[in-house]
C-alpha cells in the first residue's frame, strides 16, 4: 500500500492569491479537496494541517489527519512521515488542482529502488516527491529546492508530469490552468467569477 503526504498551510500559504481572505480560503480549501480525490485512489492519504476547516476535509475525504508541528513545510513532511510504514511514499502539494491519479502513478512508477522521483515547478521549487522509503526525505523546501533534492546522495530521477509540475500561487495561475482543474477548484472559481460580475 502507498502512502501519500499531502501538507496544507491553510490560507496562510497562498498569500499570493490576490483577493480576500475568505476567497483564499475557499480556494485553498478546493484545491485540497481536488488533490484528496486525486489521492485517494492510491492508499492511505496523511494531510498535515493545523487549519481546522482543512482538518475537517481531509476527514470528510477518508484521509487522516497529522497536527503540524509548524516550522515550514520540512518539519510538517517529516512529521507525517514518521507515521509512514517502510514502503513507498508520495508527497504532493496541496496546490496541484489539476492532478489525476494517472499523474500520481507516474510519479510512483519513477521512483528508484532506493532514492526519489520528483517534479520539479516551474519556479524551480518542488511539488512532489516518490520516496523509495520515509527515510530518504530530507527537508529541503523552499525557493531553488529542487536542485538541493537532486543533491542528495541518492539515486534521483526528475520527472515530467505536467499536472504536478503547474501548481497554483496566484489568480492568473488559476485562470490559466481553469479548464484542467478539477470539479472543485472549477466550482470555487465559477462562484468567484459570478461574485464579480454582480
């Protein structure tokens, strides 16, 4: 069985969403419910939240929750994988709204027998992980990581998975990526778009 690691800041991680609080809400939250689905489908998903609403989802999607430790998305990665059996595990952001479960068995199928299989985002930042086992990850996020990740003295491979590579920071990724999105994400934006045609 695969496990998954999904973190999720919450609003709090999409300040760059230029629109209201509430709106940012609404459109983290559906893009957490779109990457659940998406996950689901493999085995055992973990989201690592201290966003209640988020939490409240998660369980609502059949997955478990793990209370993030704060100190960045390392530590909330690391805090999850300590529940993690020794076997394969996915880490994908919670960002990725267009993402299907082929995408994710891609990513699972690249993993090496020992070391990782990421996707790296256009800004050079990474969106997810294959891990061969929990203890290959290291805490590396943040701006040029996935560079640091290819570093590591382990087999790495790089893969292209266009749904995972195009993650979402702001409202003109979200306009561009539309028509990919999943029901959840298409649905936060159509009520968005009907709020402002009033």
């Amino acid at each position: 069985m695969t496990t998954v690691v999904v973190p999720f800041a919450g609003t709090e991680g999409k300040t760059r969403l230029d629109t209201s609080r509430s709106t940012r809400r609404e459109l983290s939250l559906a893009m957490l419910a779109d990457v659940l689905a998406a996950t689901a489908v493999l085995g055992r998903t973990l989201v690592v939240t201290a966003d209640a609403d988020g939490a409240a989802l998660a369980g609502a999607a059949g997955a478990e929750t793990v209370a993030d430790p704060s100190g960045g998305q390392g530590v909330a990665v690391a805090a999850a994988l300590e529940l993690a059996a020794d076997e394969q595990v996915l880490v994908v952001n919670a960002d990725l709204p267009c993402v299907v479960p082929v995408d994710l068995r891609a990513l699972l199928a690249a993993i090496p027998s020992h070391g990782l299989a990421l996707v790296e985002a256009l800004d050079g930042t990474t969106n997810a992980l294959g891990l061969s086992a929990p203890e290959v990850f290291a805490p590396l996020y943040g701006p040029g990581s996935a560079s640091r990740f290819r570093a590591l003295p382990v087999e790495t491979v790089a893969v292209v998975v266009p749904n995972l590579a195009e993650d979402v920071d702001t409202l003109e990724d979200l306009e561009r990526l539309q028509l990919r999105c999943g029901p959840r994400t298409q649905a936060a934006l159509a009520a968005l778009s009907a709020g402002t045609a009033k």
